[in-house]
C-alpha cells in the first residue's frame, strides 16, 4: 500500500517516546538520575514536543509517497542521538528553566513555535480528508487541538511544580488518549475503511479517465459514422456487393463502438450523479414496436416475436426506455444460438406494465444471478460467447429505478433466460 502515513507516525513516536523517558527519568522528582535539576528534563520535553510537531507537519507527505523505512528511522535515530548527546553530555541545549526565575524565554517562544507547527499540521491534514475516515480524522485534529491547549498552560506557568503545569499534563494525557482512539481504535481495528476510501478514490480517478477517453473518443467516431453515412449513400449504386458489404461493416461496427462510448459516458453520469432522466407521458407499447422494428433490421439471425396489449400510457423517458429495450433485446441475441427465438411481452396488471424479453439461449447460472445488474459484471459464459463491457443491465437497473420501476430474471441453464420490468402506470 502507497499510504504510508501511519508508519511514519509509528516511526517517529518511537523516538519521540525516547525522549519522553529521559524527560521522566531526569525529572528531579524521580530521583533517577540528577542533572542539571528541571532544566535537563524541560529540554527533553521541548526535544520531544518539537519533534512530535515536525513528524506530524511532514507525514501527510506519506499519504501518497512510499516511505523508505531504513532511511527514516536511521534520520530519526541520528537526531535522537544528537539531541542526548546536546543535552546530556554537552549540556549546550537552550537552557529552558533557572532556578528562582523560571522558564526562559527560550522555553516560551519554542512552545509557541510547537503550538503554530502542530496548527498548520492540522491545517494540512484536512486537505487529505478523501484518504481518512471522518471519524479518524475528527479524532486527530481534537488531538492536535488539545496538544495545542496544553502547550498554552506549559507557557503560563513559572514553577514545573504548580497548577498550570500539572493541568497541562493531564490535557497532554488526552491528547495522547485522542491520537490512540484515532490511530488504534480506528486506524488499526478497521484498516478496511482505510483501504476501502483508496480503493474508492481510485474507482474514482478510473471514472474520471473512461469519462474524458469515451468524450475524446466519441468525436472522430462521429466525423467517422458521417462519412460511412455519405459513402453508404452516394456510392451504393456503383459499389460491386463485396464493397458494398466492406462500406455497411464500416457503418455497423461504428455503431457498436458509439454504443459502448455512449454506455461508458452513461456510466460515468451515474457516478457524478448527472443520468438524466426526464419523464413525460408517453406510451410504452409504442416504444417497445418501435425497438422492434428497429432491432429486427441489426438482427438477422434471430426471429423476434411480440405479445403487445396496446394503449398503456405511462410516466416515462421515451429514450432512455428505448435503451433498456434494446439492451435486453440485444442480450438475448447475443448469448443465445441463431436461429432461436426471442420473445418480447407487454401487459398491463392493475396499475403496472409489465414487459419481458425471453430468450432460448445458454442462460445465466443461479450464482451470478444476483450480480449481473453490478457495473462491469460479466459472467464467465457470457465472456466466452460475446464482447461486451458489462454496463448494459448495470444502467438499466438505474434507468429503470429512475422510473419507479423493478427490473428482474427468471434463468434456467440450458434453457433460457426471461428478464422482466415492472413499470408503474399514471
Ligand atoms: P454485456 O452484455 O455488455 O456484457 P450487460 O450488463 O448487458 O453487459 O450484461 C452483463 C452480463 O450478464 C453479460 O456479460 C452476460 O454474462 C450476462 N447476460 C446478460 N443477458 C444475458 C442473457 N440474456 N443470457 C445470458 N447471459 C446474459
């Protein structure tokens, strides 16, 4: 996974957590180890605080970016090292506290340089909320806002001994509460909701490149259906039937590629939320004859046959209903042998048409039954028998919807399939 964000942060709080020990351990309280008294562990905790701001500044970097984790912990290791060796054994860190006085100025402008670099890494983080959960993310900024708070009351006390301070621990202590609910809790126990927003947002980018290829696409093919049309009509008359024949593939392949283009923008509108569909009343029997007829002139080698009760007036978008026709239609003969029949029905009952398009082809296993209306589902079978994007039932189910309406299968192997619609009348 590209997203390396969470191992960064793991990464540093390693080191950062080194630093908080020595805080503790130096701490005069503890009686551990005695340094320069509370100005030896106020460093440790600047050190650690410092870097804890830096780590969360730089690790958006990581949403997009592999993070070369040798390299990484080297360059925090060497840092640790150096601020020990500055504090401990060199002791020329900025001192931070002075006895009878308090903490320096030192102290005070780098706890307000670490409160403005923990706000602007908030500020940065909220531009990558499409990679985080809301709630992971809601859970990171109260943990930097509270880090924030209690970097104020670490700036007003005098003595490390006093109220102020200890207040500001005990918010530090749910700011850390925070980042475990936002990293464990959520991060951790559901990774999947992580996964699934980059899954998402690359189903997204992928939309995004069939909208503009199929845009890019659609124009040449229309300069190109223009002239097969031009050609067609004036070069008839002197064309011999094998030029003939070669100039109507010209103009029938064109229009399988138009449909597929036409299929993948469609697609793509109901992704943006832009299917338009507008109804208006219309008759619905005339719709499916005039599919018909125009389906019989693409399809020799099968016989379609139609029951149509006439008269059924409906609320409907005249062409996108033409498409879910000759979809089901245009189904039935590809997935089933010449020379079968394909049966197409219409009837009113009580407040509802009914429609369906039988077919007496290689049906649909019961197993893929419940996904052939999903985007780009193919079933094994139907790969192997015909070229398609499985997009066809997948906008229609929309359209249909889109209506009010139902669309469903009745499938047997061997046998054949029915697919029905069930369309409210006004
Ligand atoms: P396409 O036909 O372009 O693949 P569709 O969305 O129209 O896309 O259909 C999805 C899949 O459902 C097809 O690939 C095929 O496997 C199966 N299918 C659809 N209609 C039929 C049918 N009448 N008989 C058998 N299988 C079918």
């Amino acid at each position: 996974m590209k997203n390396s964000y969470f191992l960064f942060l793991g990464i540093s709080f390693l080191f950062i957590s080194v630093l908080d020990y020595f805080h503790l351990i130096v701490y005069p309280g503890m009686n551990i180890i005695s340094l320069s008294g509370p100005n030896a562990s106020t460093q440790f905790w600047i050190s650690a605080r410092l870097m804890q701001a830096l780590s969360f500044l730089i690790a958006p970097r990581f949403f997009k970016r592999t993070l070369h984790v040798y390299r990484t912990i080297i360059i925090y290791a060497l840092v640790t090292a150096a601020l020990l060796i500055c504090i401990i054994y060199f002791r020329n860190f900025p001192t931070t506290y002075v006895p009878g006085i308090g903490m320096t100025q030192f102290k005070n402008a780098a706890e307000v340089v670490i409160s403005v670099v923990f706000a602007t890494a908030m500020v940065l983080l909220s531009r990558y909320r499409s990679r985080l959960n809301n709630s992971l993310l809601l859970f990171l900024k109260l943990s930097f806002l509270l880090t924030i708070l209690s970097e104020f009351f670490f700036t007003s006390y005098v003595s490390i001994f006093n109220m102020e301070s200890v207040i500001g621990h005990l918010i530090r202590l749910s700011a850390y509460y925070m980042f475990y609910k936002a990293i464990i809790e959520i991060g951790l126990s559901q990774p999947y909701q992580l996964l699934f927003l980059e899954t998402e947002e690359l189903s997204l980018r992928k939309d995004e490149f069939i909208n503009i290829a199929s845009h890019e696409i659609k124009n040449p093919l229309t300069v190109i259906k223009l002239y097969a049309e031009h050609l067609n009509k004036n070069l008839k008359p002197v064309l011999d039937a094998k030029n003939r024949q070669a100039l109507s593939q010209i103009d029938r392949q064109t229009d399988v590629i138009n449909h597929m283009v036409n299929d993948m923008l469609d697609a793509s509108r109901i992704t943006t939320g832009k299917l338009s569909v507008v109804p208006a009343p219309c008759y619905v029997d005339e719709i499916i004859k005039n599919t018909v007829t125009e389906m019989r002139q693409i399809i020799s080698d099968h016989r379609i046959v139609v029951h149509i009760q006439p008269h059924i007036r409906l609320y409907g978008d005249i062409d996108r209903l033409h498409q879910v026709f000759t979809n089901l239609i245009a189904n039935a003969a590809k997935y089933s042998p010449p020379g079968k029949r394909i049966i197409v029905t219409l009837k009113q009952q009580r407040s509802r048409a009914i429609i369906t398009v039988q077919d007496f082809g290689q049906g649909i296993p019961r197993e893929h039954q419940g996904h052939i209306f999903e985007k780009y589902y193919r079933t094994p079978q139907g790969e192997q028998t015909a070229a398609g994007l499985g997009l066809g039932l997948y906008l229609s189910r929309e359209i249909i919807t889109r209506h009010s309406g139902r669309i469903w299968l009745k499938s047997t192997m061997g046998k054949g399939t029915t697919f029905f619609i069930s369309l409210p009348i006004k």
